[in-house]
C-alpha cells in the first residue's frame, strides 16, 4: 500500500513537469515539421514545385534534376529549423521502423572553414544500411548483407527532435541487393500501382477523365496504458509485452464505465502531448476517447492516401511510445495483454477515391441505380469471397490469436456486412438490374422534447462484430491487430481487389465483343457474382455460435491461429496473384510467409521461457512460503492445544495450494518438453504448428493454476503486480 501511495504521488509530480504545453492553434502548428508540397514552394522555381506536385499527387517519375533541386531544397529548409543529422527512415519485417543517422557536417581540408554542410542528390535518394540483421526470410544470407534504402518523395521527409537537437528523416523503402522487397512499404506501393491500373481502367469505363486511382486509409488504433512502476515489475509485460498471469481483478469492465468515460487528468496530459508532436509532423489525429476496458484507449486520424496514412501510424505508435516514457506510462499495443477483458484492434476503414476528389464506394442518394457505385461495391465483396483467406493470413500473428474469435473482437471467419440498405438494393439488383429508386426517406428520431434538435436516423445501424462490414462510404477492416503493421493487411486487400478488377474487366471485354453495350455488359457480369457476393455476406450477429455454424455450411474457412491461416499464403494460387500483379515474386511472398511464421515461433517460444521463468521463480516459490507460513501457524495453535481451530484454519487452503503447486510443477515439466520438441523442428511451418497445438495449450492449463493460486497465496510473497494495480492506478 506504501508503495502505491509512493507511486501515486511520483506519477503526479510527472505529470505537472511538462506544464502548458499548446495554446496555438491545431491549424497552425500542423504539418510545421514537414517537408511536404506545401513547404516545397517557398524554396524551389515553380517549375520544380509543378514537377514535385505531379510526381507526389500524379505519380509521374521523377527526373534526375530535380532530385537535385529536393535535396538542395531538404537541407536549407532543414539547416533553417536547426537540424545536423539525417536519416532514410524505412519499415523492415520488425516491429519498429529503422533509421540510421548521418550528420550533414562533413569535414573539409584547405578550406577557410573546417566542414560545410550538405546533402547531396545521391545522399537523398539512396543510402545501403549495413548488416544483414534484419528479417528476410532466406532472401539474404549473412555472408551477402548489401541492402539499399531508396527514398520514397510520396511520402513527406519530417524532423523529431529531442532535447538534444534535431534530425531529418527521409522515408524509403529497403531493398536487396538483388532488388527484392524487404520491407512493408514497397510491396504497399506496388499494391497501389496494380490497385491504380485496374481500378482506373474500370473507371474510364464510366468516365473518360479519370487520370488515376488510389486508395485511402483511416486507422483506429486502440492501446493500453499501464503505469512504469508496475511494467516494470512484470517480466512478462516487459519482455511479451502482455500478462501470460493474472487472475480476473474483482472489478473489471462490467459496470461499462470506461468506454468514453471522462478521460483520468494524467492520462489526457500524456494524450494531449503525444497529438501536438503528431499534428506539427502532418498527422491528423483529430480524435481521442476511453476504450472498453479499463485502461484502454484510441486514437484516429482523418482519413490520407494510403502510403502516407501506414507511414503516420508507424510515426504515431513511435511519438506515443515515447511520450509515454516521460509521463511515467508504458503503452501497450500487444492485441490481448490481459486476459478477460477487451484487446486493442486497429481498425482500418479503406476506400478507393479517383483523382477528380470521387469516393468510388460513395452510394449517393441512389445506390440501386449507381452502377460505378455497385461495380466498386460488388467486385470488392467478390474479391473478398474469392480471397478472403489471403486477408485472414495478412493479420495472422500471435498477438492477434488471443483476439480473433474471443467474445469482443470479429470472428476468423471472413465475411462482409453490407447493412439492411444495401441487402436490399442488391437483392432488387439480382432479380432486375439498375433499379432507379431513391433511398427512403430518412426517419427522424422524435424525442418529443423540444429543446433538443430532431436528428435524422441514418440508413443503416453498425455492425460491431463483423470483420469486414461496408460503412457508410467505406469498407472497415476490423480484425487488424493493434500492433500491425497496416501496410501489411492493406497491400493485401489493394492486391485482391486489384486482380479481381482485372477479372471483371475481361469479362466485360468479353461481352463487349459481342455486344458493345458495356453497361449492360456489366450489369451482365454483377449478376454473375450473385452466389458468390450471397456466400460471404453475412448481416448478423459474428459473435454467436449459430454464424460459427452457419458459416461452416457455407464452406467459410475458419482459420482460428496464424499457423493454419498462413498456410493460403503458401498455395500456387496466391503466388501466381502476387506475381501478375507485380507485387511480390513467388520467392518474395514465400520468404516473407516465412518471416511471419519465424515471428510466431518466436513469440510463443519468448512466452513459454517467460512461463518456465516466472514458473520456478516467482509463482511456486509464493506458494511454499505460503505453505510455510500456515504450517507455522497450524503448529502455534496446535501448541495452545486448539488442535481443532488450527485445523479448520489452514487445512484447506494448504490443501488446494499443494494441490495447484503440484498440478503447475507437472505443467511445466511437460511444457519444457515439448519446448524441446517444438525447438527442434526443422521446417517452420512444422515448428509453428507445433508450437500452437501443442506448447500453448500448457499455456493455458497453467495460467488456470496459476491464477486460482494468486487468489490464495499472501499478498506479501506475490511479487507480480496484480490487475487491479495494473488496470486502475492510473
Ligand atoms: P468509428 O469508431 O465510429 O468507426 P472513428 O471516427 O473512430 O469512427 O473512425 C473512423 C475512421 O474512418 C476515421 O479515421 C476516418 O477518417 C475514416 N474514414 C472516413 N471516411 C473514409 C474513407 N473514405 N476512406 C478511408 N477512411 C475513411
Ligand atoms: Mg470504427
């Protein structure tokens, strides 16, 4: 108790040491630390600046001069904000970008000055990090390490700065020497490429001034916040980044009281810091509120381009670490830390807008009779019924095992939610086409207060328990993990709907040969994928056994861990799909499945030492000094010749807690075996399936002891924090 007093107080000295941190204006602070277009004018002829526009905003190839012209550009604005070094800023197959510092000093002789400052047009675009230490999945042997990072001007170069100085950071992607992809943005970019291509040519279909296509991306991202003092006294949150213990706190979130509940004043000190330094990088996070459970939160931006919007969330997730530090906090984006209650999820809402400002999957006041509408719509639900299994394994990870399917996250069964809206739209469609029907007028909600404005209802009701439900004007992807990496799924989801685009528009070429009314050729075509669009639409409720059941007659997969979902990434299917779209080569897609796999095995094998460690050291070790204690007492009443009361005192505790000391023991015998025998697999896809069918059920026999154990063991010899510490100390 001394001790949370202690900390209490500690934590609140923290707090007020930052002091008023923002009184400007959010309009004028955003972006001052980016070198994006609009900073770009001030220091190039407007030339150049029409040659950047077209090259970040057109996709147009840069030319050589004026990759000149940027880096001269880079530095004076840099150099004018106080910044020495730069670094490429790229997203290797790890859990945090990379960076690799070089001053712009350089040293001079036979010069009046002792160095100059400069960037040169080849320091800009391409620097060759060295080692071979990074993930590739076979693609680099140690012995032959050259990687290259090359810089990406799509996506705005910024400065971090700490107390110390200041540094510019290029964003690039990273590649081998033999120029495969290493990294989650180039594959991201080839996706847009494959996704620009298909989708453009669909839409010139409708309209011949459509000049490109790209998707965007607005992410939600959820995550815990546990106070330093007690992370630093759980191993298991310091080294697996989640509780592998810990028994059900008497309070958790049954009483809903957290979800958008009043924000603790230490907490909000630490989310308004983290938003000044994200709004002067150009990320546009505009809203903050309490998740579910307790010490549970989310962030989102405004909706960007795809590219840059997976660059901000990696940008964001780096800044909020590190303003967590300072105010004492440790943040934790791991999908489940504590057992029972919510985990974090990033929720990606995607669309597809065209050049001319057009939201493709914008239904507008007729969806029935929006073809451009329904085609989108459509084709993106038949590319989900086609290769919904690639997207399932794109978020396949370890972290996210513990969340997919647990009674608060979407199911692993991948279907769509479309809404009470537009399943009628569609059904109409089937039967008989374009329907020229205006949506029904909106109901308005009638309170029969007249102080309070009458609000119109919208059109359809969320689904919360969907994987993939259309909202709105959007898709949402609801089954990424709060640690993704959003690249990751998004490349995916770009990809199969790219190629199933494609698909579509050689069928309708097809037709028009026959026939030149392309309309009705794609009608024509829509209908066809009837069945298909029916199979995976699923409007009820995802949680409940019945659509598990369900969904199994439909012949839906139901991948429930990530060994078994990555196997669709092994298949000659999904090779020759990434390979004609240009996206990864059968060698790429291979070694990376590998990477996925290698960091599952990892992270099981971390959580079962942690399991063997905390086992022995921490969890049995309390239950003997318990044991000891009460025998001590047993004896002391005996010797007052109360032999019954010293019985009916301690005889059943001792009992239940040698029986769970002695049910743990053997656990974890067993769990060291079969460590053994996982270790020693040879293929990594053998070793992950064993690892998840037969190392982490221990985890889950033990953690049942374990936690009735916490229930019965003396405060004093429990040396982990509890949940109660853990989750309401804030
Ligand atoms: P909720 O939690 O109710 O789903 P939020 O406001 O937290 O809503 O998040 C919605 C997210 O969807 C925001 O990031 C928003 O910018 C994004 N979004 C809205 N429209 C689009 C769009 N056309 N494309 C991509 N993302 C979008
Ligand atoms: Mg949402």
């Amino acid at each position: 108790m001394k001790e949370i007093l202690e900390l209490t107080e500690e934590s609140t000295k923290a707090k007020t040491q930052n002091g008023n941190l923002n009184t400007r204006k959010i309009s004028d602070i955003f972006g001052e630390n980016i070198f994006d277009l609009n900073t770009l004018k001030a220091y190039v002829s407007e030339e150049t600046y029409a040659q950047m526009n077209s090259v970040v905003l057109k996709q147009k190839p840069i030319a050589s001069e004026t990759v000149e012209k940027m880096a001269d550009a880079m530095i004076k604005w840099a150099l004018g904000k106080g910044v020495t070094h730069f670094t490429h800023w790229f997203q290797p197959l790890t859990e945090s970008p990379a960076e690799k510092h070089d001053a712009f000093f350089k040293p001079t002789i036979n010069l009046e000055a002792r160095g100059i400052e400069s960037l040169s047009a080849s320091e800009l675009v391409k620097r060759e990090p060295d080692g071979s230490s990074f993930p590739s999945g076979g693609l680099r042997q140690t012995h032959s390490a050259r990687g290259y990072t090359i810089w990406d001007p799509s996506s705005p170069a910024f400065i971090l700065e700490t107390k110390q100085g200041k540094t510019l950071y290029i964003p690039a992607v990273f590649i081998s020497y033999t120029g495969e992809s290493l990294d989650y943005k180039t594959p991201l970019l080839k996706s847009n490429n494959a996704l620009n291509k298909a989708a453009t040519a669909i839409c010139r279909m409708f309209d011949e001034n459509v000049g490109h296509v790209f998707s965007t991306l607005g992410w939600e991202q959820e995550y815990f916040l546990v106070d330093e003092r007690f992370y630093n006294a759980r191993p298991d949150l310091l080294l697996a980044g989640r509780t592998i213990f810990g028994g059900k706190s008497a309070k958790g979130q049954q009483l809903d009281d957290h979800y958008f509940g009043s924000i603790p004043e230490r907490v909000e000190e630490f989310m308004k810091e983290f938003e000044y330094e994200c709004l002067k990088l150009g990320i546009p996070i505009l809203t903050r509120h309490n998740e579910v459970a307790p010490g549970q939160y989310e962030c989102a931006p405004m909706f960007e381009e795809t590219n840059v919007a997976v660059d901000h969330n990696q940008l964001l997730r780096d800044v909020m670490s590190k303003t967590a530090i300072k105010h004492k906090f440790r943040i934790l984006f791991n999908e489940k830390p504590f057992a029972g209650l919510n985990g974090s999820g990033k929720h990606c809402n995607w669309s597809l807008s065209t050049n001319t400002g057009k939201n493709l999957l914008s239904p507008g006041d007729t969806p029935g009779s929006n073809l451009q509408f329904l085609t989108f719509f459509i084709n993106v639900v038949k590319a989900m019924h086609d290769n919904g299994d690639l997207l399932r394994a794109s978020i396949a990870t370890a972290g996210n095992d513990h969340r997919l399917g647990a009674n608060e996250a979407p199911p692993a069964i991948i279907s769509v939610f479309t809404g009470s809206l537009l399943e009628k739209v569609l059904s109409g469609f089937w039967a008989s086409g374009l329907m020229d029907v205006k949506n029904p007028e909106q109901e308005v909600i009638d309170l029969g207060l007249t102080k309070i404005p009458q609000i119109n209802r919208d059109y359809n009701d969320r689904n919360r328990t969907s994987p993939f439900p259309f909202t709105d004007n959007r898709f949402e992807f609801r089954a990424v993990g709060a640690s993704a990496h959003c690249g990751a799924p998004i490349t995916v989801l770009n990809a199969i709907v790219a190629d199933q685009l494609n698909k579509f528009k050689s069928e309708v070429d097809a037709l028009n040969q026959k026939n030149p009314d392309t309309k009705a050729n794609i009608v024509t075509v829509l209908q066809g994928y009837q069945k298909a669009v029916e199979r995976i639409v699923f409007n009820g409720n995802g949680y409940s056994k019945e659509w598990e059941e369900e969904a199994a007659k439909r012949g839906l997969s139901n991948n429930k861990n990530a060994p078994a979902a990555l196997k669709a990434l092994f298949t000659d299917e999904a090779k020759s799909l990434f390979d004609r779209l240009n996206i990864f080569t059968p060698r790429e897609l291979e070694s990376r499945s590998e990477v996925m796999l290698e960091n599952y095995i990892n992270k099981l094998d971390i959580e079962a030492k942690l399991f063997l460690e905390l086992g022995h050291t921490f969890i049995l070790p309390a239950a003997f000094k318990t044991i000891n204690r009460l025998s001590e007492v047993f004896n002391n009443f005996k010797s007052m010749g109360m032999e019954e009361s010293a019985k009916s005192l301690v005889q059943e505790n001792v009992t239940t807690i040698t029986f769970l000391s002695d049910k743990i023991t053997k656990d974890l015998i067993s769990l060291k075996k079969e460590l053994a025998e996982a270790r020693g697999k040879e293929h990594a896809i053998d070793a992950a399936e064993y690892y998840a069918n037969q190392v982490k059920p221990y985890f889950e026999k033990l953690r049942i002891s374990v936690d009735s154990l916490e229930e019965l063991v003396d405060n004093e010899y429990w040396m982990l924090p509890k949940y109660r510490e853990l989750l309401f100390i804030r």
